[in-house]
C-alpha cells in the first residue's frame, strides 16, 4: 500500500486545513482521526498477510517491448484467463535472465511456477525474447501467442526477420507452441480448473488473490459490491481444512462447514457490504471434519431500543450542544443548520434495562447493533468501552 497523499497542515490553517483535492482525506485533522485506530489495524492486518509467502497465479503473460508499453488493471485481462485464473506480467529482462522451465513448469528464482506463459496478440517479437521461448519449448514449457513475422528493433532488420521466421516455423508450424486458444482454455483442458470460483453469475463480485507460504495456501477474498453476500466459494485446494480469518476483528477460526471433492474444497461463506476474508490453508482436514452446513453467525433480537435519545454535539462545531431525538435520523434531514451541517462527532446516549433473564436466556455473546453509521462509532455501555465500529455491519460485542 502505497499513501498518496498524507497532507501536512499548519495549524494556523485551522480545520479541516490544507487538503489534496482527491481521493480519501487521512490525517490528524479528519473528525475521525482519533478513532482511526481499528481501521488503521484493518490495513495492517491486510498488509501484513498480503507479503507473507509467495504469490500464486497460472499463467505470464509477457507484455512485449514496444513502445508506450505498462501493465494493465486486472479486469482488462490481457492474457484473457478469465474469472477464477490469475496471472502475472512479466518483461523482457525477467524472461531472459530469470526464466527457466522443468516438467513442462516455468518457473522464476524465488520458487514461482506458472502452468503457461501467453505472448501479446502482435506480429513483432524480441529475437532474443524469442530465442529464449524456443529454450524454453524444448524442455516441455507451455507457450501460447501469435506467431510472429517480424522483429523488433532499429537494426539488421533483415537478417532479424530471416531468424524469427526461421524460429517461428521450427516452434509454431511443428505445433510446440499454441495459436487461436485462450489461456483458459489451456487451462481447462489441461486439467486445472480455476483456482477461485464464486457465485456462477458473479453477481456478488468477489476478487481474490492467492498467496503460498509453504505448505500453507491463502486466498484473500473480496466483496466488491456494497451489498451483502452469501455464496459458496471453491478453492483448488484440498486434504487441508479452512480456517476464516476476519481481517476487520483479527478473529480466526476453522470453518465448521466445507466439502472437499475432485482436488478442490467448497466453503460456504458470508460477506459484509465491501467485506473480506482471509481463507487460510494449512491443517489436516482429517482432523478438523465438517460438523455443520453454516459457517455464518446467527443472530436473534433480544430487545430492541426504541424512543428517544439525548445526543450532544460539540458547540465549538457549531453545534447546537445537547438535543433531544425521538427517534434516530440522519442528520441531514433535521431543520436545525447546526445539525444539518454539523461535520464534527456526536454523543449519543440512551438508558435501557436488559433483564438478567434474558443475558441468561441468550446463552452466547450479546451484540449491540448500529444499523448503519456514518462515518464510525466507538460504543461505551455502563462506562466501559466495547470498542470501535467503522465498516458494516457496524455491529459490537458488549457481553462483558
């Protein structure tokens, strides 16, 4: 993760201060920056499981050298694996002095291996780059492309062509190398089903990222849609049992519920509004059987709070100091211009009676749940802080 930009603002600037016009404002002068902890926690836990191991993908894609030349966002799919297949793109420099092949695998220095590398859809080639593929070739690598007529460069273009159509017919014409395929359908008639698979409709728009850390596979699954999801994820793992990681609370524990079949392991999973989890490979599933059909968390209403509440904002905001709500609104909608256009922090605070009988009768944690908030809350019950809320569900434990 990279911050761009972390203003700095003289004091004397006042608040919110000098800001960059783009982008999320972060800084000690955002009303939420002392409550930031959590989130900042959030990105630390992401990092720090983001450079463990070494990352997993199928397939290079080579970029080739022409010029202007950058490697693209994901969704563009250059080397057109589709859903569920991740690739990386490599250089010229990286084929020549970092790519080897064994047992039909490529493979880089750091450990890496790929199941194929795609050439992009053009005529010209490096001849070196070129050269070094039909090494590769020989030793059982899986190449896929175009082929090419012409070499790149400004100099002995003749000779140059000569060669790369000399190679091209020895490497392309003998069918070494692959033509009018896509990755993924190398991939799928190989025997390599996708290593992700969500809803068959990806209508939840998950992402995911694989990383190995050894004898440990972790997958980083997103929620791109701002709604909830519950969909059943698949991984090309298997013998291991997954363990969910919540990167928001720091929780982990082993999923009660998932099927392994056919070298790949099926996990019923539920996602927050943008939310994430970390799906983390590494024990013996023979030891940790299924035992349920659910890996979500069921909640049931124990008592709901109603009526009104007495909210404190800050006058020094222009706020109006303590007013009393009926009911719960968004502030933007109240007639008051020192509500309406209030951008500090508020109080909220509510006496409410839970009955020893019902703590008893609920035989589990007891959350508080804030519907939804904007921007963040840190919720206090008889004094004592349960902790800070920041993304949905918004929701805290207050059992203790």
């Amino acid at each position: 993760l990279v911050w761009h930009a972390f203003v700095c603002s003289p004091e004397e600037m006042g608040l919110p201060g000098q800001q960059y016009f783009a982008g999320t404002h972060m800084n000690p002068n955002v009303t939420w920056w002392e409550k930031s902890g959590p989130f900042i926690e959030w990105l630390n836990r992401c990092q720090f499981m983001m450079q463990q191991g070494l990352p997993f993908a199928d397939v290079l894609f080579y970029y080739g050298d022409h010029v202007p030349n950058y490697t693209q966002l994901r969704g563009s799919d250059p080397a057109r694996v589709g859903a569920g297949y991740d690739y990386d793109v490599i250089t010229e420099e990286a084929i020549l002095t970092r790519l080897s092949a064994k047992s039909g695998k490529l493979m880089l220095p750091d450990g890496v291996t790929y199941q194929l590398i795609v050439l992009p859809e053009r005529e010209i080639i490096s001849l070196p780059v070129l050269r070094k593929l039909r090494e590769l070739a020989r030793v059982g690598a899986v190449i896929l492309g175009p082929k090419p007529t012409r070499a790149s460069g400004l100099t002995q273009h003749t000779k140059n062509d000569a060669e790369v159509r000399k190679i091209a017919a020895e490497l392309w014409d003998s069918g070494r190398v692959m033509v009018g395929k896509t990755a993924r359908e190398v991939l799928l008639a190989r025997g390599f089903p996708p290593d992700f698979e969500g809803p068959s409709d990806q209508s939840a728009g998950l992402e995911y990222i694989h990383r190995r850390d050894g004898d440990a596979d972790i997958y980083f699954v997103a929620n791109r849609a701002k709604v909830k999801a519950t969909t059943i994820c698949t991984f090309r793992v298997t013998g291991k049992v997954p363990e969910l990681w919540n990167p928001v609370t720091g929780e982990r524990r082993l999923a009660t519920a998932y099927e392994q079949k056919e070298g790949r392991t099926t996990v019923p999973l539920d996602f927050a509004p943008a939310g994430s989890w970390f799906v983390v490979f590494r024990k013996p599933a023979a030891q940790h059987p299924a035992t349920t059909t659910t890996n979500a968390r069921t909640f049931a209403p124990l008592a709901e709070l109603t009526g009104a509440w007495t909210v404190r904002f800050d006058p020094k905001w222009g706020g109006p100091g303590t007013v009393e709500f009926d009911t719960l609104a968004n502030w933007t909608e109240r007639p008051e211009p020192g509500i309406k256009f209030y951008s500090g922090t508020a109080t909220y605070e509510k006496t409410f009676q839970l009955a020893e009988s019902e703590i008893q009768h609920s035989k589990s944690k007891i959350f508080l749940d804030l519907g939804t908030v904007r921007e963040l809350a840190e919720v206090k019950v008889n004094s004592k802080s349960c902790g800070i809320t920041w993304a949905p569900p918004f929701r805290v434990d207050i059992s203790a």
